[in-house]
C-alpha cells in the first residue's frame, strides 16, 4: 500500500482546481439553479450552484453553503454580505483540526473563491465600524489647504457663464 507523502499531498492540491474546472465543463443532468442553469453541486447537498434542498446538509462546509443559499433570493444574487458570510464560515472550517483533511481543503478553496461569487450591487457606504473621524490621539497631519467642498449647485463660477 502507498501511504501519499508531502509532495504527493501538495501535488493533489496543486490540481484540485484543475479537477474542478474539468468537472464544470461536462454537462449535468440535474434540477436547473439559478437563472435556469444546471445544478452543479462541488460538495454535499448546497455547495455549488443549486442545491438538494429539502435534504439536511451532510457536514459543517455544507451547512455553511446551506446558509449561503438560504441568504440568496430564488433566482437573484446574493448580497456581498451573505458571500462574506460564506468565506467566513468555510475559513472556519477549514482552520478545524477535528474535520477530515480534504474536507479542509474543499473549505479553503470555497474560502478562497466566496468574494468571486457574483453579488447584487448594494449601497455604496462605509460599514458601522469604519469611521471618517480620527480617534484621540490618532495621527492625523494637518492639512495645508482646505477641504473642498462637495457643492453641486446649478451656479455657474465666477467668471463663467451658465449653459
């Protein structure tokens, strides 16, 4: 029997996105996903386009890829959000030593690629814990001219005629 040493592990890894991108090239014969799309799932019953729903899903990954699908409108985008979510959950569970090693693996790549996913555009604001003021006894330099303004108006400038 031929135990998979370091270099064979790394060379597995190496070619999993490989082995993906050929899986993801042969047609399905499944329950359409969004967009009317075939059901290609990577992983358990919700990893991956589509999904197996009603079934429970089958370990830690795909609950988190459950969460991701239950966050999505039916036939929209998730939000960033809800793929932020994704990436934080399945960085957790590839960080556990007490999941099997390819299923640690799976998780980082699904990690790796949640902020591809595509998302429904939303506002364009800081988060709540981002602020625009400077904290006390933050640096801040002193700004030798002052700060423009973000007047819009209809005024034409000085010396300048309105259309």
């Amino acid at each position: 029997m031929l135990l998979p040493n370091r270099s064979t592990r790394f060379a597995a890894l190496a070619a999993a996105p490989f082995a993906l991108a050929a899986f993801l090239a042969v047609p399905a014969d499944a329950q359409p996903a969004a967009f009317g799309g075939p059901k290609i799932l990577i992983h358990g019953n919700y990893c991956g386009p589509g999904n197996n729903a009603p079934l429970p899903p089958i370990d830690a990954l795909d609950a988190a890829c459950a969460r991701h699908d239950a966050c999505t409108p039916a036939g929209g985008l998730p939000s960033q959000a809800c793929n932020l979510r994704l990436q934080h959950d399945a960085a957790l569970v590839s960080r556990d030593p007490r999941q099997p090693e390819d299923l640690r693996a799976l998780a980082g790549f699904v990690a790796a690629s949640a902020t591809l996913i595509p998302a429904e555009p939303g506002p364009r604001r800081l988060p709540a814990s981002v602020t625009t003021a400077t904290m006390p006894g933050a640096y801040a330099p002193a700004l030798s001219r002052p700060v423009p303004s973000a007047d819009l108006s209809d005024e034409a400038p000085e010396g300048g005629e309105a259309d």
